[in-house]
C-alpha cells in the first residue's frame, strides 16, 4: 500500500495546513537555509533551490528579453492608473512565461523567480535624490494610486494562486543621501511620518494586499528599518494587518553592527532583525541565526513566525503544485514582447510626455518641413531610453529614428551630437552649417541613469545624487548657443527628475519632458513633435527654479518641500502639463456645503474639450484645510481621473472624499477633522497663479463646512 501523500502536497488542502504541515517536517537548518535570497534546495522533501531576487519596476528586468515600459517617474506622469494596472498585468504574464521557461531548462539563477522586489514607493521629497527617478513622484495620494494599481496587476486576481508577488520598497522614510544610506538615521516628526512617508505604504498594504515589504538601509528615529519595532511591529503588522513576508534591503541586516552599531555582531543583527518581523535577508547574514539559537538570542519559535510566511508566498505562487492547478503556467512563451505589449509600451510613453511650454503654437511641426536638425547627447542614445532596473528589447527606439519614420520622404533629417552630457561641445561648425539650412532644430538633452541613480553610481555628481538641478553646464551653454543661431528651437528632455531649465524656459519656444521612456520612446516623441498625438501628461514632481530654493538634502521635515508645503514659485508645478487643444471647466457641485465630521462628500464637475483636436485631460481635485494650529499643507491631491475627450465633447467628473481624504494629521501625528471651511479644488491642474492664468476656467473652487 502507497504512504499517504503529506498535506503539504495536497492542492486541496489549505494554504495555512500545508506551511504547518512542511514547517514541521523541517530542521532547524533547513528553516534557515530558506530565509535568504538564494533558499537552498530540500531535496528529501522537494522543495527546489529558489532565488527570491527579482525586479520589474517597468517591465521584467535583468533577465534578457522583455517589454520594457517608461521608468517609473513616467508612469507617474500618466496619472493613469488603469493603464499602469495594464502595464504591471502585462509584465506579470512576461514573468510567469520567462519563469516556467527558465525552470523547464533547469535555471533557478537569480532574476527568473516570481517575488519582485518592485515597487519604489518612496517619496521624492528632493530633486538631489538619485533614485526618485524609480518613484512615482512627490505626492503620497498618487503615489498610493498608482503603486496600488500597479501591485493589483502584478499580482493578479485569483481566488487563490498569486501571479506574481509585488513588493513595496523601501520601507520607511528613504529618499537620499544615496552614499549615505547605510549610516544615514532619517530624523521626522510624527506628522510628516503619517502625512507623508506612510500613506503609501497604507494603500499599498490595505487596498493592494501587497505580499511583500522591503525595509530600508537607514535608520528612523533611531530605529533600523529592517528591525524597527516601531515600522514593522507597531504599524505593519499590528495597525495595518499586514500578512506577507518582509524583506531586508540587500545586505541592509550587516549594516547593524557594521555601520548603524546597533549591534556587535552578525549574529546579534540576524536575530534582531528576525524578532522584530524581518523574514527575509536579502545577503547572507542570517546564516549566523543558528548560532544565534545556541547563545540564547532568539528562539526556534521566532524563526519559525519568519519561515512560516516566506512558505505561504510561495504556496500562493503555486510553487508546490502540479502546474495544471496553476493558470498561470499556462501563458505562453510568445507572450513575452509580443505585439500587444509593445503596443501598450507606446502608449504609455506618449500618455507619459508632458508639454512644458509651447510659445507661438510651434508644435506640433508639420511633417513636411524641408529640414530639420536633431542634436544633443540623447538623440540618438538607447541606453538613455530604459532608465534603470530594467530589461531589454529588440525594439528599442531613439528619439532620432522616431522622427525619420514620422516625416516625409522628401524632408531631410541631419543629426549631430553636439555636446556630450559632461563634456564639451563638438562639431559646432557643422551644426552651425546644417542649423542655417534647417527649419527647425529638436535638441534631445537633459540627464541619464549615469548622472542619477543608486549609490556609487561614479558619474552622478554625489555618488548616485546630483548637487546641482539644472541641467549640466555644458548642455545649458549649448542651449544658448542653438537659441543663438535664429533657429525656433524644440527641447525634448529625457530625464528622471525635476530640472531647472530657466534660461530654455525664458528663451526657447517649445519644451518638454519624455522622461526615460522605454523601448518606444522615440516613437513617442515623435508622434508628440509632429501631431500624431496631443499630449497629456502631468508632472508627478514640482520643477523648482534653482535649489537654493528648497531646505536642505539631509532634512526630512517636509515643510517648504514639495507642492504642499512650498511657498515660492516654482518653474513648473506639481500636476502641471499643457496639451493641443483647450478644456473648460464649469459646474462644480458639492454633494452639501455642510457635513459632520466623518461623513463623506461628492465633488462633481464638468469638462469639456472646447478646442478642435481630441485630447486627455487630466482632471485633478485638491483639498485645502481651515487655519490650524499647526502647519497644514496648502493644498493636497486627493483625486484625480485622466479622460479622452473628442472635439465639443462634456463630461462630469465625480470624486468621493472619505473622512480620510478631508482629516489632516496634527503635530502627534493622530489624523484629525478640524471644523472649520474646507476649500475644493477641481481642474486640470493645481490651483497655482500660473496654471489658473493658462487656460481661463482652468481651475474652479468650492468650499464645505464640517462641524463636529
């Protein structure tokens, strides 16, 4: 008679009887060996060797082929967070097909798993920070929204079986700087805690059922974030119910007793950081745990609490059942850069370019134009295109090929470098020669992931952070000297921050930002410069006039940063974006002018595109608070809705405001309703001076009493 099958490989049996069922079967070693990135295979009781590594921030990374979408800061500037739910289900289908392929050939290496360390969540509080590029941006409420959907597509909607697992990284109060991270103690308040740096991290946890979380290097408060009582007891786990896995940053567990000195030793780190709820190591520190035991610093129970839920996330990927019980091993290898993503990959860069200034209606240009110069160091630059984190495809296109597949046959296209990124100008006797015969010039500047990015990066100004934000000293001369040649001049920036283009802003016609755009981004482009596409994107981040402008780097208090909190004015505006044809904005409507606290409010409105092209718009509601007693933002995003409208096309809006959406947190960091007149925003815009001034009626106000 055959032995009975064990529970734990029953697909009938419950997820939470099967992990009890294995866990018990296992050593104490054995537990160990499965609580870092590289778990060891347990052949007497099948489970296989599994490398928890893994990135997708815009498309399947680091593992040869896939669709690579626009960087994270792009997706952002959609404001769309259906399409980016898209997006993320997209790449979830890439990795299950690269997944089953690469373990049919027997490869378990590192970046063919299905937990992604994806995504970034932090707030880009400060232009400096190397790394906002693979944000979504300043603002917690977008943030929340677009990192919940993009968690939702990922992971997918199965009653049972993940797609993949999405991560919300880093958790907490990260953002800079870079070269410092591993000593770096982020000292807030407890209102910018809960206003700012946490809201994410909530939707993420609350709405998405995100599976995992990733602390950060730093310390908060003191606290390490990989073993903060305060983070992942007190908040994640009691507050907000959180049941995933957490994992530690890559080697972050040494940095205890290496740098933080929190510790003595790596025994010491691996068993705090495990008592504390922090289950997974990336690195290797947590082959000290056993040791650990023996001396008394931490029980085989609490190892367990940690082992427990890594093997839940990995009865949920299916990862212990016949492949017949799993959907999802059933997607086909020819879905990966199939013609359907790459579609969707154009779109979301053309829906990710913001139109910054368009003097004279210059664009779109006509296709039929003569001549035209295209130079800068971007023009014809992939490795600019996919910004970082990312993988590869055979469809990479620059901004250069984009433009001479968009005109006629009988316009002439030259391209000439010009400047590098760092380096000097070249060539200007011919660019001066082919600008005079030219009818116009489209320079292709602004950064790279080489000057912004992850610590060490060598060519970044401040080991992966800028100093400066502007763009660099040599491209902004050569800005001058293309405006000094009399030619109307276009500037397409690739860029993954916010950069302060004064002397272009005053002097050159026509400016916008493709951000690090993908594998279509020179379609994109393209399809904006000459008309094939109005655009309709908004800034995700303010783009400040000089950083003498903004508090300083290593301060986290976010008063004078951001939107919500600064007072000057900036260059461009958080939500800002200019489109091809015009909407107006009329018949606001409030659900009542009077509510008890903690009753919900309707806010409606009505737009219309009044010009003569079809156009997105994107239709942003913001909340201002009465006076009180402590500083309150002066405005905060608290809905938005991105809608294509035809020519004379209406549409109403409508934006639900919960008790959350209207509270505010005082200065002990409880969410509070201060009775007061509360004031509703709703346009295409925030109610700044300079985007009310754009398109009149750009914005419309209204206001609400609440009594508690």
């Amino acid at each position: 008679m055959s032995e009975q099958k064990p529970v734990y490989l029953d697909p009938d049996s419950s997820i939470g009887n099967r992990v009890e069922d294995l866990l018990k079967r296992m050593t104490l070693e054995e537990k160990i060996s499965q609580m870092v990135h590289n778990a060891e295979a347990i052949d007497r009781l099948g489970i296989p060797a599994y490398t928890w590594w893994n990135e997708c921030l815009h498309g399947v990374a680091r593992a040869g082929m896939a669709t690579v979408f626009p960087q994270a800061i792009g997706l952002a500037a959609t404001w769309d967070d259906a399409l980016v739910k898209k997006i993320a289900s997209a790449t979830g289908d890439e990795a299950r097909a690269k997944h089953h392929a690469a373990a049919r050939q027997g490869n378990r290496n590192m970046y063919f798993g299905l937990t992604f360390w994806s995504p970034n969540i932090n707030i880009f509080r400060d232009p400096r920070w190397g790394r906002g590029h693979e944000t979504y941006g300043e603002d917690p409420y977008l943030t929340g929204a677009i990192g919940t959907a993009f968690v939702r597509g990922l992971q997918g909607n199965h009653p049972i079986y993940l797609k993949a697992a999405a991560c919300a990284k880093h958790y907490a109060v990260h953002s800079g700087p870079e070269p410092e991270r591993h000593t770096f103690n982020a000292e807030v308040s407890p209102r910018d805690l809960w206003e700012t740096y946490l809201p994410a991290f909530e939707s993420l946890v609350r709405k998405g059922r995100v599976e995992a979380v990733m602390g950060a290097y730093n310390r908060v408060n003191g606290e390490v974030c990989c073993a903060s009582p305060t983070l992942l007891g007190k908040i994640l786990r009691r507050k907000w119910k959180f049941a995933g896995h957490v994992v530690s940053d890559c080697a972050a567990i040494d940095d205890f007793h290496l740098h933080h000195k929190v510790t003595s030793s790596p025994g010491e780190s691996a068993a705090l950081a495990v008592r504390n709820g922090c289950d997974l190591n990336c690195g290797c520190t947590y082959a000290s745990l056993k040791d650990a035991v023996e001396k008394g610093l931490i029980t085989e129970k609490e190892i367990d609490a940690s082992v427990r839920r890594l093997l839940r996330t990995r009865f949920k990927l299916g990862m212990f059942d016949p492949e017949e019980r799993v959907p999802y091993t059933r997607i086909p290898a020819g879905i990966v850069n199939c013609s359907r993503h790459r579609k969707l990959a154009l779109a979301a860069a053309r829906e990710s370019i913001v139109l910054l200034k368009n003097e004279g209606n210059l664009l779109p240009l006509r296709k039929d134009l003569k001549s035209i110069l295209v130079t800068g160091p971007s023009a014809m630059n992939q490795e600019v295109l996919p910004g970082n984190y990312n993988g590869f495809s055979g469809n990479m296109t620059t901004v250069l090929e984009g433009i001479v597949s968009r005109v006629s046959l009988g316009t002439q296209v030259n391209c000439v470098e010009g400047c590098g990124y760092k380096d000097g100008p070249r060539n200007l006797d011919v660019v001066k020669y082919n600008a005079t015969q030219a009818d116009v010039i489209i320079a292709v500047m602004g950064l790279s992931p080489r000057l912004e990015g992850e610590e060490g990066e060598e060519e970044a100004e401040a080991g992966g952070d800028r100093i400066n934000i502007g763009l660099p000293a040599v491209q902004e001369n050569y800005v001058k000297y293309l405006h000094g040649l009399g030619k109307p001049v276009v500037l397409v920036l690739l860029n993954g921050s916010a950069l302060a283009v004064n002397l272009a802003h005053e002097n050159i016609p026509a400016i916008l930002t493709a951000w690090y755009p993908g594998e279509a981004g020179g379609n994109a482009v393209a399809d904006v410069l000459f008309g094939n596409y109005s655009p309709g994107g908004r800034l995700p981040v303010t783009f400040y006039k000089s950083v003498d402008d903004i508090p300083p780097f290593r301060d986290y208090a976010m008063q004078g940063r951001t939107y919500r909190y600064f007072e000057k004015e900036p260059l461009y505006p958080f939500g800002f974006g200019l489109s091809y044809t015009t909407f107006a904005y009329r018949n606001l409507r409030l659900s009542s002018n009077k509510i008890r606290s903690g009753e919900p409010l309707t806010a409606t409105v009505e737009v219309e595109n009044t010009g003569k092209i079809a156009g997105d718009e994107v239709v942003q509601l913001y909340v201002s608070w009465p006076d009180t007693p402590f500083p309150a933002p002066l405005r905060s995003l608290k809905g938005f809705r991105r809608v294509h409208l035809l020519p004379g096309q209406k549409k109403e809006v409508s934006f639900r405001l919960s008790r959350k959406e209207y509270s505010i947190v005082n200065d002990d960091g409880k969410r509070i309703v201060p009775p007061g007149v509360y004031t509703i925003h709703a346009g295409g815009s925030q109610p700044d001076s300079r985007s009310m001034a754009l398109r009149a009626p750009r914005v419309l106000s209204g206001s609400f009493s609440v009594a508690i």
